[in-house]
C-alpha cells in the first residue's frame, strides 16, 4: 500500500465518521423534541415539523459523508 493510499483510507474512514454526528445530532434534536412537547402539548404540531425538518438535514449530511467514503473507496484500487 503506498502513502496515497493509505491517506485516502483514513480519509473514507473519517468521512463515514460523519453519520455518527448525524446519529448524534437526531437523538440530541429527538430528546428536545420530546421535552417540548411534554412542556407545551398544542405546540406539538409546529414542534414536530421542524424537527423533521432538522433530522431530514443531518441525515443528508450523513449520506453525502457515506457518498465522499464510497467515492474514496473506489479510488484506492487506481
């Protein structure tokens, strides 16, 4: 394995760390979530949505990690 190599396998490495902020980032999101709603149930609806919204974001932020990962991946073997 030369040197370029084995940068671009730690940097696929690093670059699927990114679902475990967005893992993070939802459970985080999901717990106020759930706070908010426990404190102001007729706002449950308006909560809801934006935290859809919010947990919609961190997972495309996961997906493009995994995408930059994969695309790494297939330039190991070049």
């Amino acid at each position: 394995m030369t040197i370029v190599s084995g940068l671009i396998a730690i940097g696929a490495g690093l670059a699927a760390l990114v679902g475990l902020g967005a893992g993070i980032s939802i459970g985080g999101a999901t717990g106020k979530a759930v706070e908010s709603v426990s404190r102001q149930p007729e706002a449950s609806g308006k909560i809801t949505t934006v935290l859809i919204l919010g947990c919609a974001l961190a997972e495309a932020t996961a997906i493009y990690g995994l995408l930059v990962a994969i695309m790494l991946m297939g330039k190991m073997g070049q």
